[in-house]
C-alpha cells in the first residue's frame, strides 16, 4: 500500500464543507468585533457622565485596544481559511508546505488552514 500524496475529491468537499461553516461564523464574529469597535449599537449617551469620563478613559481604551487585537486575529484567521479555500481548488490542501506529506485529518479537522504537520510545526520551536 502506498501513501497517498493528496487528499481525494470527496474528501476535499468534505473539508470545504467544514471551512466554509467556520468562515462563515468568523466573519459574523469579525462583524460583531467591529460593532463593537465603532460602537455601532451604542445608545448616544456616551457623554452624559462627565464626571466619571476620566476615570472610564483608561478602562475603554484598553478594552478599544483588546478589542482590535480580537478583530486582527480574526481577520488573519479568516484570510487563513479563504487561502484554504483556494489550496482545495488547486488540490494542494492537507499537503504540508515542508514535509510534502499529508496533514492528518484530525488535525486539519480541528485547524482546517493549517499548512504544516505537527512534525513540522514542532520543528519550527
């Protein structure tokens, strides 16, 4: 029996199918994340407090600063998942980029853009 150099079509569908839901649920994260940012759904009443808008300051420029951090890394994570999308077009998803070797369907499962094995990701340390 030899090892396979790719994955087949059907299974190739099957992990288009798995990117496609968790792109589709980070992107409406990302959407809420920039809500959020821009303050999208506030109520206007934002300087009815004077009083209290130094001490809040700190408070919502650190959570303005975690907040983007939140929506950066999800950006990458959605580009992640659309360069999957494209390695399934051209047949190259599930190959590791420095093994040549199958990424394990577990591991793909559970981070579908990945692009290393974990041989290759652990030598990376």
């Amino acid at each position: 029996m030899t090892d396979k150099t790719r994955y087949s079509d059907e299974e190739l569908m099957e992990f288009k199918a798995l990117i496609l839901e968790k792109l589709e649920l980070a992107k409406r994260e990302y959407e809420q994340l920039m809500d959020a940012l821009m303050n999208r759904s506030g109520n206007g009443v934002d300087d009815t407090m004077p009083t209290y808008k130094i001490l809040e300051e700190g408070s919502m420029t650190q959570t303005k600063e975690e907040l983007t951090n939140m929506a950066a890394r999800q950006q990458k994570f959605i580009q992640g998942l659309q360069a999957a999308l494209v390695r399934i077009e051209n047949k190259t998803y599930g190959i590791c980029r420095v093994t040549g070797k199958l990424i394990p369907k577990e591991r793909l499962r559970a981070v579908p853009h990945a692009t290393l094995s974990i041989e290759a990701k652990l030598a990376q340390k």
